[in-house]
C-alpha cells in the first residue's frame, strides 16, 4: 500500500516499524494461543482420572491376578461407589481403559470408582466344577471387592456396588448380580451373551463347565438366562441394552422378555450397532448413568 503512494521511498522507515510491530503482535497471538493450549492441557491432566493397576491375591485360585481401578482425580476424603466392570472373552482387564479412554472422564464425572478385574480370558465368572485354576466368580464377585474396600475410599455396602460388562461380561454382570445381591445392589449387561447353554463350541464354555451331558445341570442353572428366575431377596436395579446388528441379540430380547412375564424391573434398551468397541464406547455412558442414579437414590435413603 505504501510503496504505490510513495515510489520514491518516503515512509519506508515508518513501513519497517509497522511490519515490525506487526510481526510482534502475531507473535504475541501465538504465543498467547499456545499459553491457552498448554495450560488447557495441564488442567486436564491435573483433573483427570487417575489409572492404578494392581494385582490382587485370589486365596480360591492361589495366585496374583492384575485388576485395573479408575479413580476420579480427586475424593476430597467422600467415600464413593464403585462399579466392577467386566471384559469379554479373549479379553483382560486393561481392556477398557485402553479401549474407551473417556472412561476416565465418565469417572471424574460421576464421582465413582470404576474398577476391571481380569477374568481369565474365557472363564465366564464361573467357579469351574471341572478346573480348579478358574474359580472367577470367588475372585470376581467376592474377593476383589474386599480387596478394593480394605485399599481404597469406597462405599462398603451393596448399596455403593454395582456390576456389568461386555458380552462374556455382561453374562457376568448378571450372573454375579443376581447369586450375590447381598454384596451388590445393581447389575448390568451391555451386549450380553447370556444363554451360555447353547455356547457349546469356539469361547471355551465347555472347558469351564465339561461335558454338556454329564454336567447338564451346570449348563442349564448358570447360565444368566436362568439365573434370574432365582430372584434375590434383596432388590435388584438392572440395566440391559444391546446393539440391532449384534449377533446377540435374540439373546438380550429373550433376557428382556423372560424378565416380563417374571415381573422382574429392568431397564432394557436397543440402538444401532454391533458387537464391537464402537458400540461399547457409546453404551458405557448410559450404564454409568444408570448406576450414578441409582447409587444416588440408594444414598439418600441410607
């Protein structure tokens, strides 16, 4: 602009002092933006949920198991409830975390413990009548909640616990929820594979249990889908949901429709997806959400 006004030269001492104070201002911007984006990210990470792993002794299985505690950033000294979230077959306990990282967000958020015990790969929180290095409905269901109560800050009554998890896990959640509702006070399943009686081949049901003949009994009475016709006596509050393309599905929708005609209360919901992380990245919001209400009614009351 300035050079068309003046092709002689005149002001160009004034233009490198403009183009200089310009270049410092842009520079000030920068740096402005960068002392936002940092400092954005130290909030984050001063706020965030922290991650412990720790292993946790099993007197039933006589060994050292690694479970994965999510804890809000900060307790403030309250005591908080927690939610045992399990993984599916082929999977292990740091599944979760590394698999839906807003977890930790969802924990900070709810004011909750989150804690994933491994689960023996293929052990459908069974005690196996069969093995007796799977004895995870011990561990699971029993001897990681008094681990988690005697190290950490939690609500130690089944009012403050609750249980679920994907597919094997969420057979889990239920299966656990319902034979121990003296300890839990809710249970859940996202994308449950809840009929273990027709899982006779490929997800090692019949290693826990042994022949489907023979044992028939193990495979009929332990499988969630029966299971619930055993209603506690302590009230459950119960969340289901499961995707329309799941392959699990007529599963959940015989769940839900044999929980009717028991006049069983549960929630039970389908969205879109499959049996896949996408799916389960979505799904842990609503039963976090569910448990928060649920821990919050039972608290007021207590």
């Amino acid at each position: 602009m300035f050079s068309a006004v003046n092709p002689s030269g005149l002001f160009t001492a004034e233009n490198r002092s403009y183009k200089s104070c310009r270049r410092v201002r842009l520079k000030t911007n920068e740096m402005k933006k960068l002392f936002l984006a940092v400092s954005f990210f130290l909030t984050v990470s001063v706020y965030a949920a922290s991650v412990d792993t720790v292993a946790i002794y099993s007197a039933a299985m006589h060994k050292n198991i690694k479970t994965v505690v999510i804890k809000p950033s900060s307790d403030n000294g309250e005591r908080l409830p927690v939610v045992y979230l399990l993984h599916g077959a082929f999977g292990s306990y740091s599944n979760w975390v590394s698999r839906v990282p807003h977890i930790k967000e969802l924990v900070d958020r709810y004011r909750m413990i989150v804690v994933c015990p491994d689960g023996g790969f293929t052990s459908w929180y069974f005690d196996s009548p069969v093995d007796p290095n799977y004895q995870y409905e011990t561990f699971v269901g029993v001897e990681v909640p008094q681990y988690i109560d005697a190290h950490y800050n939690t609500i130690a009554d089944r009012k403050g616990r609750a249980i679920t998890g994907l597919s094997m896990g969420g057979h889990g959640g239920i299966f656990l929820g319902f034979r121990h509702a003296d300890l839990y006070s809710a249970c859940g399943s996202t994308s449950g594979a809840l009929h273990v009686s027709v899982i006779t081949r490929g997800y090692d049901v019949e290693k826990r249990l042994g022949d489907t003949a023979a044992n028939k009994k193990y495979w009929t009475d332990w499988s969630a889908l029966n299971v619930v016709e055993h209603y506690p006596k302590d009230s459950l509050a119960i969340t289901m949901d499961c995707g329309t393309e799941d392959m699990v599905l007529p599963m959940n929708r015989a769940m839900h429709e044999k929980m009717l005609r028991l006049k069983i209360p549960h929630d039970y919901t389908e969205r879109p997806g499959q049996h896949n992380w996408a799916y389960w990245n979505i799904s842990i919001d609503y039963q976090l959400l569910f448990f928060r209400n649920h821990f919050d009614k039972m608290l007021k009351h207590a």
